[in-house]
C-alpha cells in the first residue's frame, strides 16, 4: 500500500483531512518509524483510541522476534546506549541506539526520542516497532513507544556497559567503551557534509589487536602515544574492515597506565580469516601457489593511482602512466585461498631490487613481463607467513600485505599444529 493509500485509509477512518493526515504520516516514515507504528500514533493523535499498545501488542521474548513483526513489547535489559547526531531530510537529528537482552537473546535498537535509557536499566518497552538492519531485526523506539523501568533487575547472560576489546567489534556496533593507545594519529581536512571538515584518523591498538579510527571532533586528547578510554563510539567499516568512530558525543579521557599493545597479530586459517569477514591486523600462514596477472613491473594513473591498462585508466582515459612495483600472490593453505598484494617495498624485496632495477631488467629484456616471471620463480612453491588487513567482497579475499616472510616452521611443529586444527 502506498503512502497516499494509507493516507486516505486513515482519513476516513478518523474524518479529518486528509492532506494533513499525509503530512503527518510522510513525516513520521522519513525518520523510520515502521508504517504501522505511524498509523497508530495519528490514530491516537487524532482521538481514535480502539487501538492500543497494550492490548493490541503481544509482549515476546528477543528470541521470537522477527523482521516480519510490525510492533512488539519486550522487557529487556539495556546492555548499551550510544548517542549520535545523523541527517535526514536535510535536518539534523539526535538518536540513541546500543543493544538491550533478555534471557532468550540480545538485539540492537534505535532510539528516535530521548527516553533517559542508561545501560543496566530493566526495561518494559511496548509497541516498539521492528525493522530489518544487517539482515537482523531491529528494535526501533519512536513516538507512540511507551518506555516502563522495572523495579527487579533481569539477569541476562550478556555484559552490561558496552566495554568491548578491540578483536570483538563488528562494524554495526554501536555505544562502544574500548581503552588504547594511539599508535599513530594525523590531522587531516575532508569534504564534510558541511563543508570542509577537520578530523583525527589513524591507528589505535589493545591487547587484542589493532583497528584504524576517525574522530570526528579533534579532541587534544587523541595523539600518538597517548593510552585513552574511549566511551560512545560506534563502529563502521571502512574499506572492509571495523573503524571506530569517535563522535560529539563520544568522550575521550587519559588513562594513568599504558594500554599494554600486543606485537603479534592474531592468526588464522584462510578459510576462519574470509568466514570472519575483513580483519585489520591478522596473520596468515600458507604455500604461494601462483603469481595473478597485474604483478611484477606495471604502470600507474598520475591522477587517481589506479593500474593502467595498454596505456589506459579506467577513470581518466588515455594517459602517461608511472612505473611501480607490485605482487598479486595466491597463498593456499589447504582451507582456502586468499590473493595476498605485496607494494612496492615489499615486492622489492622479494625480487631483489627495486623499482630502477626492474626497469633496467625490463629493458635489457626488451619485455616488461620478465620482472613478473623473475618474482614467481621466487616465491612460488614457497611458504610464507603473510601479515597485513584482509578484505573480502564480491570480488573474493585479498590481504594488503604489511609483512611477507618465509615461513621457516620446523616441520614437526607444523604437523602437530595442523593435527590440532583438524581434531578441533
């Protein structure tokens, strides 16, 4: 049913006008409010009572809850709570969002109005509506949502607070605690959505692994070196990976210890690392099993960096590329593949020279492909142990390489590790 539809449908149900009643109703689904949600709230807008939360909204578990449901009441228990500023329509507007959990399950939830939640809180929420987010449902609390604190705490098999380690966080999370170290941090200027626009972005790290991050409102606290507790940040992926963003209303405090930083990456099998989705700083250990197309000596674009093809950019046309150095390895560990892209630092080192070189080879060759050729009859057939950010889309798993070593595993260890990871 169409927006007009449901306009006229409410119109002559509550005999008022119904350009008025579109208005109202347009106005509420441009914020997300579930259309059954809207229609209920100008139902009692407008004086029809027939149909109430409470006795027209079955109170359900978190287990039961589905995407098809149109609104529901729960009693929960409030595991975290964000607050973030966002647009729509051209307007600003301030949201609350996190997770809540009952002894069933947990679910995320978006908050359209301010209703004072604070993590710990037992909560009865009724006519909350549901929608589909990450292929998940979603809470959403909006106007005609009634909000009841319970006087008994619900125990709930989750923590409470939103402290979380790094190697936990997921890209959708939101009301984040973390406490690092800035391992490194740069000033820099981007098109904001009101122009341009000063942030923080680099690296932060704890004991469990490293993540890149934005801070969105430069704070003097946030600089290389500095060990910080983070509270109310969300979580976004930024090419392929988790980013935590530090927002207006995150705060940021000194720490008077040093967040401990782990030197090692954890490591996976090929096949955990691409079920995990993208990992910023992961270790992977496996058998190059051939050299892609695209290695060796190629040529940039000088506008945008993209790889050139016969003297062509797939953005800027013909043009006049610049020499680079770059390997596209295929490493096979026996679960899976992964493509591994080694830059120019590290593709030197593998074939034993640098970029100058390799164009002396070239043209000595009269063939640019023997820089390829020579790079393969090096590493293929070898093992290596690949550090570095993994991505995987449509486009299959490819790890930007920060260290390629050969693997040098002594032979019984090795047999005994992957014993271990097939009897588990």
């Amino acid at each position: 049913m169409e927006l007009e539809e449901h306009a006229e449908e409410l119109a002559s149900d509550l005999g008022v006008d119904k350009e008025e009643v579109k208005e109202d109703l347009d106005n509420l689904l441009s914020y997300s409010v579930p259309v059954d949600e809207a229609k209920q709230s100008l139902r009692r807008k407008y004086g029809d009572g027939a149909e109430s939360s409470s006795d027209s909204v079955p109170t359900k578990h978190i287990e039961e809850i589905d995407t098809t449901d149109s609104n529901v009441s729960v009693t929960v228990r409030v595991l975290s709570v964000g607050k973030r500023s966002i647009q729509y329509n051209g307007e600003e507007h301030v949201i609350f969002e996190g997770e809540v959990a009952d002894e069933t399950g947990k679910i995320s939830y978006t908050s359209w109005e301010d209703f004072g939640l604070e993590a710990g809180d037992t909560l009865t929420v009724g006519n909350a509506g549901v929608r589909e987010w990450d292929d998940q449902p979603e809470l959403n609390l909006g106007e005609s949502t009634t909000v009841e604190r319970e006087e008994s705490t619900l125990e709930v098999p989750y923590d409470v607070g939103g402290d979380a380690a790094l190697a936990d966080l997921a890209p959708g999370d939101r009301g984040v605690n973390v406490e690092v170290r800035i391992l490194d941090c740069e000033s820099k200027t981007i098109d904001g959505r009101d122009g341009e626009t000063e942030i923080l972005s680099g690296e932060l790290a704890d004991e469990t692994g490293k993540l890149p991050f934005t801070d969105w409102e430069p704070r003097p606290e946030v600089e290389t070196g500095a060990s910080v507790r983070i509270e109310d940040s969300f979580i976004r992926e930024f090419r392929g990976v988790p980013s935590v963003n530090v927002s207006e209303f995150s705060t940021v405090t000194p720490l008077d210890r040093t967040v401990e930083v782990s030197e090692t990456a954890p490591r996976y099998s090929i096949r955990e690392a691409i079920d995990h989705g993208g990992l910023y700083d992961v270790e992977l250990v496996g058998n190059v099993v051939a050299i892609r197309d695209g290695s060796g000596l190629i040529e940039r674009c000088p506008e945008c960096g993209r790889v050139t093809q016969n003297g062509e950019c797939r953005s800027h046309g013909a043009v006049d590329g610049e020499d680079d150095l770059r390997t596209k390895a295929i490493l096979d560990d026996g679960t899976g593949t992964v493509t591994v892209v080694l830059d120019e630092e590290l593709t030197a080192e593998v074939y034993g020279g640098g970029l100058q070189e390799a164009m002396e080879h070239a043209r000595d060759a009269m063939d640019r492909e023997v820089v390829a050729e020579s790079i393969a009859d090096t590493v293929v057939g070898r093992e290596y142990r690949v550090r570095g950010s993994l991505t995987v889309d449509d486009f299959g798993a490819n790890l930007e390489a920060t260290e390629f070593v050969e693997h040098a595993e002594d032979p019984a260890e090795r047999a005994n590790r992957l014993l271990s990871e097939v009897q588990s």
